[in-house]
C-alpha cells in the first residue's frame, strides 16, 4: 500500500505527496498531459522536441543542470505518444532547488531562435541515428503506418518524418508550449523524506502565481475496427530476417488490459516464455523472440517479433507463431501457470513501489488519468483475472483480420561476378 495525500493549488495544478522519511532523498515530478498524439500531422515530433527545449534555459534561469549539481541533484526526462515526464532526484534538504527549476520552466522557456536551432540539430541527429542509420531503424515508422490509419499513435515520439523538426518555427514552438504546458494540464508528484505541509507551502510559493492557462480537450479521431489482414514486406541492408506482427488490442485500465498484459507474459516474457520455448529452444525457427504490448493509453498493440533462422521462410514463421496463438486461444492456462505469472507480477510490483522514481512518476500517471489511488488497486485487478479472461482476449485479439505482419527482409548481396581465367 502506497500511502500519499493531495491537493489542487487555485491555479488547477494537482499535487500528490508521498512521504517517506526512511531515505534521505526526494523526488520532485512533474507530468504534463500531452504526448505525440496530441500532435499536428503536419508538425510531428514536438512534444519530444520540447523534452529537449525544457533543459534549454527557463525564464529566469539560464542553465537548468548546473543549480542542480550543485545541490546534488540528478533529473531526466521521457516522451511517450500518451505523456511527457519530467524529474529530479537530490537530497530532501535541497529540495527547493528543484520546486524553482521546475517552477520557471512552467512558467516560461526562454524562447529563442538560438536555443530552438540547437536542439532542432540535437533531434535531428537522434532521428538519423537511432531511425534512419540504424539497423532495423525504421521498424516502428513502418508498423505504426502499417496498423494505424486515423489515429495518432501512426507516428513515433520522434517524429513522423525527419522535415518536421527540420522545419519547426519558433512560432509553432511558443504556441505548443503554451497549449500545453501549463498548470491546468500538470501533476506535480513528490516523493521522499518531505511533509504533505512542506510540499504545499512550497507548492504554493513556487507554483501559485503561474497562470493556469487553458484546460486541454482532447478529441482525437478513433482508429476504426481493422477489417483485414495487412502485409508489408520491405528490404533492408540488416543482418538477417526479421518479422513483425501486431494487433490491436485494448484501451488502458479495462479488466480486459490486465488480462492481455498477462497474455503477453506468458507468450513471450523471456526464455520461459512459450514463444521462446517453442520457437526458439524446440523447432528452431528464430533466434530470438518477444512478445509485448504498447501500454498505450487509447487503443495499443500486442506485437510479437522475431528474428528468423537461417533458411526459414516468413511463410513458415508466421504459421508456427498462429500455432503457438491457437494453443491460447483453444486451451485455458493451467492454476500452476497463471499462479507463476501472478507472482512475477507481485515481485515487479513490489520491487517498483520500493524506487523513489517509478513511486511519484506512477502517482503522477495515475492522478493524470483518474485518480492516484488507482495505484493501490493494480495488484488487485491483476490477480482478478482468470484463465478463462486471458483465453477471452486471446480469442479477441488474435484474430487474422485484426492483425498485420512486417516483413523485413534482409538485402542479399550480390555476388561478384568470378574473374576470368588468366590465359598461360
């Protein structure tokens, strides 16, 4: 059980305080409630663009690191297609230090052509590095293209394409960081050796004055029901064979979203996994194989990838993993198996709940999306779940008209033509 208080400043920012005085440190979170799907389709990327901007210089504050440093403290940062996050870890003693940075970097960026510039490049070169320059790079560009046709989670984090970073105006910056970046749209979380009084008069001296801004409606278009099987097949310079399936599966938080997170366990969580066991270990037609889903907040992906043995064909793949499928969707879980998942689930539970970190960012995410209670109910709503749930969403993910298959092939080198024989 996690304990924690709250309370709403009149500026619409929600805070949630979660006291622990067994460690010497806090957590200072802030969560703002935008994400990549929140996007223009013609300006894509800037919710990650901003992750970067947001340690460019604040208002009032030139260098956000260095204050920081000096007061022991470490942050970072994540970009999601649902959330953007932000954090500092430092000793409880210094912790105002962190309710500043946080504070001026709310109020206002320092927004300049200057700063814009530099992280635009900054991007630009993770885009061709981690996406363009990559092996199996563009995967997700790809995937998310292939399975999502109106909503979107059809572009990745990054960016769409590389031109819209490129591209971005300083403009179209201002007016992103001030449609979202506000009180009204935030959840401030702080975790640690700190008092509920403590972080509300802190709360109120740093936060208090910003102007709360406009609540952001969101009103994205519903990815409508996927009526056939999809097929990409494409050639890369990699080094072997790779395939990509994915499904659409469920929305967040339904009894049905633990029982698929459970599925996806027992396919492919590991080398005990089934998958893995079968696929890999016995038949030997991957070298490695993953099951997972997005976690997304709308509508997500069940994926399972692999990549394929020398002289396995994708047609022999995929059959052995629709093999593998009907076995879940035809056969119910033993007790002894769903109980092994249900322990794993507790164990990675419990060792979350022991991180600073992983305690404000959950409470944040669950204020964001309803209420930060929902974070002593997890453990409960996944061990409702019966054997006869995970075949059900098993049989209603699964299905060949729900799914599309990523076929990426490795480039076959030319031979060389042989050299003629010199004549004697």
């Amino acid at each position: 059980m996690i304990n924690y208080s709250k309370f709403v400043l009149d500026n619409g920012l929600r805070v949630i305080v979660n006291e622990d005085p067994s460690t010497p440190l806090v957590v200072v979170n802030v969560l703002y409630d935008v994400g990549a799907r929140d996007e223009d389709s013609t300006k894509t990327g800037f919710a990650h663009l901003f992750e970067h901007l947001m340690f460019g210089g604040s208002l009032h504050i030139p260098d956000y690191d260095s204050p920081l440093q000096i007061a022991g403290g470490e942050n970072n940062a994540f970009t999601t297609n649902d959330i953007t996050n932000y954090y500092c870890q430092l000793p409880a003693e210094n912790i105002e230090t962190a309710f500043w940075l946080e504070s001026d970097r709310m109020l206002s960026l320092a927004f300049s052509q200057e700063s814009l510039d530099v992280q635009r490049k900054v991007v630009s070169e993770e885009f061709k590095e981690n996406y363009t320059n990559q092996p199996y790079g563009d995967v997700w560009s790809l995937l998310r293209e292939l399975t999502y046709k109106v909503h979107p989670y059809r572009w990745m984090t990054i960016g769409k394409e590389l031109s819209h970073i490129e591209k971005a105006e300083l403009e179209d910056v201002k007016k992103f960081f001030y449609k979202h970046y506000t009180p009204v749209n935030a959840v401030l979380s702080v975790a640690g050796n700190v008092t509920t009084e403590q972080v509300k008069e802190l709360a109120i001296k740093w936060f208090g004055d910003i102007p709360p801004g406009n609540k952001y409606e969101r009103n994205l278009p519903k990815e409508p029901e996927q009526k056939e099987h999809r097929v990409l097949e494409v050639e890369r310079k990699v080094p072997v064979d790779a395939l990509f399936k994915a499904w659409h599966s469920v929305e967040w938080n339904t009894p049905e979203y633990y029982a698929m997170d459970l599925l996806t366990d027992v396919l492919g969580s590991g080398k005990a996994s089934r998958l893995y066991q079968s696929l890999v270990k016995e038949k030997k037609l991957f070298s490695k194989i993953d099951c997972y889903h997005t976690g997304s907040v709308d509508m997500g992906l069940v994926v399972i990838e692999g990549r394929l043995a020398k002289a396995v064909s994708f047609q022999e793949a995929e059959e052995a993993i629709d093999t593998e499928l009907k076995k879940v969707k035809e056969e119910l879980l033993s007790d002894m198996e769903l109980e092994k998942l249900k322990n794993r689930v507790e164990s990675a539970l419990a060792f979350e709940d022991t991180s600073l970190r992983s305690r404000a960012t959950d409470l944040a995410i669950f204020e964001l999306r309803g209420d930060a209670g929902m974070i002593n109910e997890v453990k409960d709503k996944y061990f409702a779940v019966t054997s006869s749930d995970i075949q059900s969403i098993a049989r209603k993910i699964f299905r060949e008209e729900n799914s599309s298959s990523l076929r990426y092939k490795s480039e076959k080198k030319q031979k060389s033509e042989p050299e003629k024989e010199k004549n004697d």
